[in-house]
C-alpha cells in the first residue's frame, strides 16, 4: 500500500530530507552531485520542502557532556488535572523549562514523560521542587547511565526502497 507521502514526494525528494538529516551542513552543490540534479534545482526542491513543512528547522546538536550536563534523566509524571485550560497552563509551563529536552503526553500509568538535561544532582533536585509547584501529583526519575543509541535520523530510505 503507497503511502500518502511517496504520493507527494518522489524519490528524489526522500534522498534530499535524508542527505539533509544526516548532514545538514551538506553544501547545495555536494547535494545537488548527490541527487543528480542541478544546484538551481536543488535548491528549488529544498525550499519547496521548507514551505510544505517536511523540514520543521536546521539546528546544531551539541555534546551535552562536553558542556556539563552530566545527567540525562527520563521523568514520568502524573497529575490530577483534568480541564482542558488548566492542562493547557501545565504544557505550557512545561515548555518553558530549559531543562525539558522533549516532552511526551502518554496512555497509561503516567500522564507525561519528560526528557531533561541537567548538570548534577542539585539542578536536578531544583528541577524536581519545581515540577511539585506545577501541581504533579506522582514523579518517578530515571537517571541513563549511558547512551546506547542517539539519533534523530528517521528512516525515510530504507534497504528495501534500493539504494
């Protein structure tokens, strides 16, 4: 069964978003040679993708550790809040927190689960105090020891498509 995005992007399309998130300072020229297309259009297809919504932004990752946030930690949280308003205040305030890497409403036990870059144990036992101010009534902190995997990579070309 094809897909609704193989309708709206052709191969050439799905090469471009794929060298562009492994690379994203890939130059439009070594894109262009990549996909066997023009630089003009090339860059055409690129700012196409950016107008449709199919690239959300180009950023730098940075090495937390380098930087000093030497713990990354996984907190799930529930509460009773239940008005949409007041849920909407919660996401809100989530969102403006730093420290909130990502942020994800769930099914089940938790009601969310957050994502969060600290530096040591004291910013992350701030971070807790304010999380309790929120209205949270159940938190439950998981510290990654060691990251096995990282990516943000999706697999848009896979081996099955032929390379």
């Amino acid at each position: 069964m094809e897909s609704i995005v193989s309708k709206i992007l052709d191969r050439v399309d799905l090469q471009i978003l794929d060298l562009l998130q492994k690379e994203e300072q890939i130059s439009n020229a070594e894109l262009a040679r990549c996909v066997n297309l023009s630089p003009p259009a090339t860059h055409a297809r690129v700012k196409r993708l950016e107008s449709e919504g199919f690239i959300d932004r180009h950023v730098a990752i940075l090495n937390q550790e380098k930087l000093g946030f030497d713990l990354l930690c996984f907190i799930f949280i529930s509460t009773n809040i239940h008005q949409a308003e007041k849920l909407e205040c919660l996401e809100k305030e989530l969102k403006e927190m730093p420290e909130v890497l990502e942020c994800y409403c769930l099914t089940g036990e938790y009601d969310y689960l957050l994502k969060v870059a600290n530096k040591d144990r004291k910013d992350l036992e701030s971070f807790i105090r304010k999380l309790n101010l929120l209205g949270i009534t159940k938190i439950q902190t998981s510290l990654a020891l060691r990251e096995i995997k990282y990516s943000t990579v999706l697999p848009i070309i896979t081996d099955t498509d032929g390379k």
